[in-house]
C-alpha cells in the first residue's frame, strides 16, 4: 500500500483537500480498518471452502467421484454412499418451497411498494421482517407440532416429508424475496409508473403490465437467493422431513436432503463415511456459488439493459 | 448443549491442575442413568462433576476412543472394527427394547417373524397382522443409535430396513410421534415407555423386567459403559458408585432398566 511519505508535522496535502496530520492519521487508520473487515470476511470464506475441499475431495477414491454423484443409496450402516437421493430430496422440496414462498412473497412486495398506506406499510413490514428473525429450531417445532398432523391428514402419511418441509420452507423465504423484490420495484423509475396511470391504466394493469415487467430481472435474483436459503436450511428441515434417505415418492412420504443427512450423521461419521460427509459440503458449497453467480449474471445483464 | 458449553468452560478452567471432571458421552438411552447418578455423586463429592451428553452410543465410542470422553456409553456392542480399540467394557444394566404403537392400536401382540417383515416394509397395513385396515406408519432411528443396532440384530436378522421409514433422531421424538400417530409403530427402550405409548407383546411375551431377567422376551440387551485404561481415580469411583446397589436399586430401576445384578441374583 502505497501511503505518501511525510516529513514535519505541518499540514499534508492529500488530493486537493488540506488536511491536518491527525486528520490524515485517522483517515488513513480508517480505511485500513475497513479493508481489514473485508479481507476477514474473505478470508472465512476461503477458509472454509479449503476446508472442506480438503477433507472430502478423496470421495473421488472412495467411494469414487461416479458412485458418489450417481449412487442411488445412502447408507452408512452398508458403506454406500450414494447423494442422488439426497439431491432429489434437496431439489423437492426447495422447489416445492418455491411454488408456494415465490408468489406470496412478491405478493407481499406488491402490496407494500404499491399499494398499502404508509400506515399499512409500517405494520406489515416490521411484520414480514420478524420472520427473518425467527430462529429456524422454531419453524421447526411450529412444523412438528402444527403442521404435520395437518400434513398427515391431507397426504395419508405420517405427515413428515416434502410437503410439510416445503411450506414451512415456504415461510422462511418469504422475508428475503419479499425484502429484495420490494427494492427491485422501488428502483424501476417513478417516470414508468407515472405514465402508464397517465394513459389511464388501473393500478392492476400498471403492476401487471408495466412494474414487475420492469423489475423482472430484480425479482428473478430476489427468488434465486430465496432458493440459496431453502437448499441451505437445515434445523427445521430435520424436524419435519423424516429424513428416509430414499428417492421422492410423493409429497407425504418421508425424504432426506443434502443437508439434512449431514446433520443425521455427522456426530458418529469417521473414514469414508466422514469424508463423505464433507462430500455433501462441498456440493453445497458449489450450488451456492452457482447460484451467487447466476444472480451476479443477471445484474450485469440488467445493467446493461438500464 | 448447556452441559456442553460447561463441558468446554469447565476444560478451560481446569487446565494444568488436576481433573476434577469426568466426561461421559453417548447414548440417548443410558442418559437417565448417568445424568442421575452424576447429578448424586456430584452432591456427595464436593468440587467434582459429572459432565454428561448423550449423542449416540457410536458417538460415545469414538469419543472415548479419541480421548475427548471418559466414559462412553453405549447400547449396543461393539462392532468387529471397535473390538480392537481396546476399550474396557463395564455393563452397568439390562434394557428390553419395547415395540410401541399408538394406545388406541387394538393389536396387542406380534411374533418375531411380523415385527420384522413390519419393519422390513413387507407388511404396511395392520389388518395384515389381525388390526384394523390402517396404514402402517414405521418409525425407525437414524443409524448412530445403538437402540437401532440391537433392534437390527435380534429382530432383523438378515432383512434390511424399509428405506422409506420416518428416522428420528432420538427416543423421546419416536415415543411422542407414535402417541399422536394412529397407525405408528417404532421401538423404543423399556425404560422410556410411558402411557402415551402401548409396548406390544413378542412372542406372547410381554416386556418387563420379570420376563428379560427370565431370558423369555427377546429383545433385550445389556446397557455398557466403556473406558480406557488410563482412567481417572474419579472417573473410576464414579463407575464403582453407578455399580454400587443404592444406584442400581435406586436410580437404574426408576429408569425403567434392570440392574445388572437382577440375573446374577437368580443364577442366570
């Protein structure tokens, strides 16, 4: 880091401002104090990710990298570890989250950025925030105890399984696409809205037709960062999916995710199985970096657009 | 996990002095019994405590095989890998493993033969095994747990387990799914069965401690605590006091457990 040299204790000329040496000394301290938290919060990235890559990237000897991407059965009791299952039940239920957590979030956004009363706005917002705030071991419980005799009834199972992870899941996303899609139609240009009331458009037609075209990359990215919170979720999932590591076989029958089978297995795991484990993280890792990367697309794509 | 944080606290404060702490890990099943006696013997020894968790009998012998335990417990054997860690083994009780259902399940017995082909996914209505037509639900526990083990090997055999059955990763939440689940069957240790859950009958025999001191109900087994041989003097009191018959009497019966002297006393 290149810092200008100083000699005397006058004033320093630092751009075009004049600026006391005290001046110039707490400024300087700041931005390394800032650069430091940057580099800490890399760094833990970086770590973590050289963690886990080293203690699992030998599943590609064993059980090899082909029997553990396409294997069809996870069972540590018979040392096979196949993540396939563990995949499709991941993929189950964010998807299922989705369905139902996308719209009613957007909903929300919908009605906080264009419809309520600032009145309105200050109970509802505040209330979609809580959400956020509610530790997941109590989504969890509310899951087990509500949910799941609901569950039960409609399904014939036992109610746990894809369906009562799903709403629950539902409920936990909602906070982070509600939040982000609200800003993606607060940033569409007050000019678009104005004009298309002024051509007499209702306020149905100017959402439907005008705003959420015209934050649609916005919200795309708000949904895809919902699913990075779905696919990460474990604690309630736990609680409510039953975690039967088999392929999805209906909405009330029970399965296990990726991250579900980690929580499951990890205080007893050692060798293969362990290494395995840290398999699993690694996948995780990529799907969020995949899915980080998508939304960093996106935004350029819609810079560009602007 | 407070008994955790106080582990770790407790690990700070004492380094460089002497112990004054025995770590015991393990199985969900033994933790009435080592949570309670711990609790006594740390009344009666001032300055000295018990640190208890239970995570699983196949955590508690990887723990106390790592060094970070004192005492594993477990309620299974060892595996053939395990045998050669070279873990001293104290049995501290007898357990039967119950097959519960919902209290309202009017089937009151089943054999060996039909637990296990229930189990195995083969039978999945109960009016198969003379109940009513309903689903069965089957409860099973995730695969550190040693009830799961001794389960599988006395009633399984060969079979393996349905995959498709709910796995819970600990008693209580089995027991407490099965009495809110109509069709539910899962199993659960002796000790833990309460009311809100009916053990069936194997084989004609009901569970009890009359019939596995007997040797007639056949899923039983024996609950084990295992050390290393440089154990502390503390921790090695401790077992002697878990052995001694005002716990055995006392705290192993009000478990719900067999005192590990029950058989002895009838020759068996």
């Amino acid at each position: 880091m290149a810092e200008p040299q100083q000699t005397g204790s006058g004033p320093v000329k630092s751009g075009l401002k004049m600026m006391s040496r005290a001046t110039y000394m707490r400024e300087a301290l700041l931005k390394n104090l800032f650069l430091l938290c940057a580099i800490v919060a890399v760094a833990a990235v970086a770590l973590i990710f050289v963690f886990t890559t080293a203690r699992g990237w030998e599943v590609v000897k064993d059980p090899g990298l082909v029997a553990f991407l396409t294997g069809a059965e996870w069972s540590s009791t018979l040392g096979r570890f196949g993540i396939l299952p563990l995949v499709v039940g991941t993929l189950a239920i964010t998807l299922g989250s989705l369905v139902l957590g996308a719209p009613l979030a957007i909903g929300t956004a919908v009605f906080l950025s264009e419809i309520a009363s600032p009145r309105m706005r200050s109970i509802v917002r505040p209330a979609v925030e809580m959400l956020a705030g509610v530790p997941s071991v109590v989504y969890g419980f509310f899951g087990l105890v509500i949910l799941r005799p609901i569950a039960a009834e409609l399904t014939g199972g036992m109610g746990f399984g894809t369906l009562t992870a799903s709403v629950i899941l539902a409920v936990m996303i909602v906070p982070t696409i509600a939040t982000l899609t609200e800003d993606a139609l607060g940033s569409v240009p007050p000019g678009i809205r104005e004009a298309s009331y002024a051509m007499g458009a209702t306020t149905w037609q100017t959402i439907y037709k005008v705003l959420l075209p015209a934050a649609k990359i916005g919200i795309i990215d708000a949904t895809i960062l919902g699913m990075g919170r779905a696919i990460g979720e474990t604690m309630a999932v736990v609680m409510v999916a039953g975690n039967a590591p088999q392929f999805f076989k209906g909405l009330g029958a029970p399965i296990a995710t990726l991250t579900s089978q980690i929580v499951i297995d990890m205080s007893y795991a050692t060798g293969t199985h362990k290494t395995a484990l840290f398999g699993l993280a690694i996948i995780l890792f990529l799907i969020s970096m995949g899915l980080v990367a998508l939304v960093r697309a996106l935004s350029r794509l819609n810079e560009k657009k602007a | 996990m407070a008994t955790l944080v106080l582990a770790l606290t407790l690990t700070g404060c004492s380094a460089g002095g002497e112990r004054r702490e025995v770590i015991v890990t393990g199985s969900t099943t033994l933790l009435p019994i080592s949570e309670v006696s711990g609790e006594m013997y740390t009344e009666s020894h001032d300055g000295i405590s018990i640190l208890v968790s239970g995570m699983g009998s196949s955590a508690g012998i990887e723990s106390v095989t790592k060094g970070s335990s004192d005492i594993g417990t477990s309620s299974r054997e060892l595996k053939d890998a395990e045998l050669e860690l070279g873990l001293e083994d104290t049995p501290v009780a007898y357990d039967a493993i119950a097959v519960i259902v919902h209290p309202d399940n009017p089937v009151r017995e089943l054999s060996t033969f039909e637990v296990r082909s229930i189990f195995a996914g083969v039978i999945t209505n109960w009016s198969e095994v003379g109940g009513p037509d309903l689903p069965i639900g089957l409860v099973n526990r995730d695969e550190a747990s040693g009830t799961r083990e001794a389960f599988s090997k006395i009633i399984m055999d060969d079979a393996r387990f349905d995959r498709g059955a709910v796995v819970l990763p600990g008693t209580g939440q089995v027991r407490s799914v099965i009495a809110d689940v109509e069709g539910a069957i899962g199993y659960i240790s002796l000790g833990f069965v309460t009311d809100d859950v009916k053990a069936v009958a194997i084989d004609g025999v009901e569970p009890s401690e009359a019939t596995v001191v007997s040797g007639d109900y056949p899923v039983q087994r024996v609950l084990h605590f295992f050390t290393k041989d440089d154990l502390s003097d503390i921790a090695r009191d401790y077992i002697e006091y878990v052995l001694s018959p005002d716990v055995q009497d006392t705290i192993v019966r009000d478990a719900g457990f067999i005192p590990i002297t029950a058989k002895e006393a009838i020759g068996g």
